[in-house]
C-alpha cells in the first residue's frame, strides 16, 4: 500500500521525525521514489504492496491493483506465452529475474520496460515473495532508434553520393570518349565522303551529325556535373558553387547571383558536399515553384559559423503552403542542417519572395588539418 509521512507518524505515535521506526522510513523511501514502479509480489504473482512511482508508470491506485496478479501488465502474446510464470520461475531458480519488453498501462497503451524481479526468501529459506522494480524506458528506446535512424540516413547520404560519384565519373570518362571517338571517326569520313556524289550535301551531312555529339556531350556534361561536380573535388566548394549558379541561370532563365565570403579550403570533403547540395536543393525549388526573375546565394563565414542564405524574388508562399508543396527539397535540407549541427530558418509570404537561411558551426564542417602547399 502507499503510505505518506503523516500517516507513518501517527501509527508510530512518533513526536518528531526522528522517532519515525526504521521499517516506515523505509517505506517512505520506497514511496518516495516516482521514477520506478517499486512494490512486492506475493509467492503466487499476486501485487501486495504498491509505490507512487508504480502509480505513476502503470496508471493503477493501490485500491485498485493490490491482489491482482501481475500478469495484468503484461501483453496479451506474452500472457499466451506465459512470460510472467517464466520470470517469476527464474527469479525463484537463480535469485532474480531481469528483462526488457513492453508492458501495459492500466488505459491500454504499452511502455517499454526495463524489469528486475528479485526473490525475496525469510532467514529459513523460505519464499515470501517477489521484489519488483520497473522503469519507464520508453523516451529513451524512442531516442536510441532516433539516433540509429539519424545515424542510418548519414550513411545512406553517404553511399548516395558515392554513387553518384561514381555513376558522373563513368558517364564522363567512358560515354563522353565515346562520343569523342564517335565524332572523330565522323570527321575522318568526310575526306571520303567528298569523293562520293555531292560534296555539299556529305558535307552538310557530316556537320549536323557532329552538332548532334555535340549536343549529346553537353547534356552529358550537365547530368555527370549535376551528379557530382568534378570541380566539387578538384577546386572545392566556392567553384563549383559558382559553376551551379552560372549553370541555373542558363538553364532556368533566372538571373542567379553567387555572393561568397568563405574560406573553403579547409571545409571537410563531406561539409562541402552537404553545403552544395543545400544550395542545389534551395534552387531546385527556386524552379520548380517560385516564379521567380532573380534568386541570391550567399555564403560567408566568421570565427564561429558558416552561413548560407538563398533568396529569390518569386511569388512567395505561406510557410505552411512551402512545406506543402516544396516538402521532399525543404526535408532534405533541415535534414542536411540537422545533420551538421545548424539551424535552419524560413521567410517568406505571398508575393514576398523566399528566404532560406542555414547557420553551421564551423566546428561542424571544418578540418583542424591545414592545407598544403
């Protein structure tokens, strides 16, 4: 039962705390306790004594638990299973049971708990019954899964960008000397070609197949660099920064600017990707549902941070509309920021225009490895 300190008072007819005896101080211990479900177990299973902290956790007055098997707190698969005669059998054979599952609250809903039940036996030996201690673990499950979910998507970004490092390097390398070849073996015809009916018409023939590569390989050019920048890896992150915007203003028709203060040299290899691609992302955006004439990047750092900033000057949207309609691109950016310790921040309207600000600690992004050379 749950007892309080007045109570133990006047049943010790005690004149100050001190007179309290030992075993209520005791109790008032136990009682006192809000974090765990503390309380005794009968020889059969059955609740005989109850906490605060057991209130708390599982939901149930004293009134209502005390003589009733315990087994209420278990999941009807794991009563089937007889879950709770096998813990109790277990604490009995080896002095104590410990276990981690879910457990059920008096209104249904189901905690993941962290159990010890210990036997508890009189000097002769005999069981008198079981001490049980639980814990709510619940938040603290749901953290670790966040953080290996955290942790998971890290990697998977990872890989992607492997990949497609991958994938640019084979398009560029293999399909683009291809079409090189292809377009030198096209040339070397047309010596032959002009001996063979009219020279114009081999000539004119020739000419539009090479446009034709021509185009090819510049399409080609733009989705190996929309993969992966080589410049990315070559020249860092302000260069192929500057090779995207130029990029996005002839493709979009947008007149795209690049303002960039920062000291790239130093930036991790994994920041800059995840700092390009916040930026491809936000101007992705930009196409797809903005509207917009012109859009500004800037970059700049200081002793602390790095921050980026992408505006344009489109038709703007309610917060709530831009998670709606831009959500997989505005995902994949607080998702980026989040992963590198930032804050990210949204402002726009309708007709105002969107702003998208990233602010990264340096310590996040930066290598404590000076550069060579």
């Amino acid at each position: 039962m749950i007892f309080n300190w007045n109570h133990a008072k006047r049943s010790a007819g005690a004149a100050n705390d001190s007179d309290v005896p030992l075993e209520d101080r005791y109790q008032l211990l136990i009682d006192a306790v809000q974090d765990y479900a503390i309380f005794m177990l009968d020889p059969t299973g059955r609740v005989a004594s109850w906490n605060s902290g057991a209130q708390n956790i599982k939901g149930y007055a004293a009134d209502e638990i005390i003589g009733r098997h315990f087994s209420i707190f278990y999941t009807p698969e794991d009563v089937a299973a007889d879950k709770p005669g096998c813990e109790l059998a277990l604490a009995s054979a080896q002095g104590r049971a410990e276990d981690q599952g879910w457990r059920v609250r008096r209104d249904g809903s189901r905690f993941w708990a962290d159990v010890t039940i210990t036997a508890v036996h009189d000097p002769s030996g005999t069981l008198l019954g079981f001490a049980k201690v639980t814990r709510d673990m619940t938040e603290r499950m749901r953290l670790a899964e966040l953080e290996h979910a955290i942790e998971l998507s890290a990697q998977m970004q990872l890989a992607r960008e492997d990949e497609q490092r991958r994938i640019a390097r084979e398009l560029h390398d293999d399909l683009g000397q291809q079409l090189t070849a292809l377009k030198m073996g096209i040339a070397a015809l047309e010596p032959r070609l002009a001996g063979i009916g009219d020279q114009g018409t081999g000539h004119a023939g020739t000419g539009e197949l090479q446009r034709q590569i021509d185009s090819m390989m510049a399409s080609l050019r733009r989705i190996a660099a929309n993969l992966r920048p080589p410049m990315l890896d070559d020249l860092g992150l302000v260069a192929a920064l500057e090779w995207m915007v130029d990029d996005f203003s002839h493709r979009f028709n947008v007149t795209a600017m690049l303002h960039a203060d920062v000291d790239d040299s130093r930036i991790t290899p994994n920041a800059a990707t995840a700092l390009y691609r916040i930026v491809q992302e936000a101007l992705t955006n930009v196409a797809r549902h903005a509207q917009a004439s012109e859009a500004v990047v800037n970059i700049s750092g200081d002793s602390v941070s790095c921050t980026i900033r992408i505006e344009d000057n489109g038709r703007g949207a309610s917060i709530e509309d831009a998670g709606k309609h831009g959500s997989f691109g505005l995902l994949g950016i607080r998702e980026r920021v989040r992963q590198l310790c930032g804050t990210l921040t949204m402002d726009s309207a309708p007709g105002k225009g969107f702003r998208i600000s990233a602010q990264i600690p340096l310590s996040a992004i930066r290598s404590d490895e000076r550069p060579q050379g």
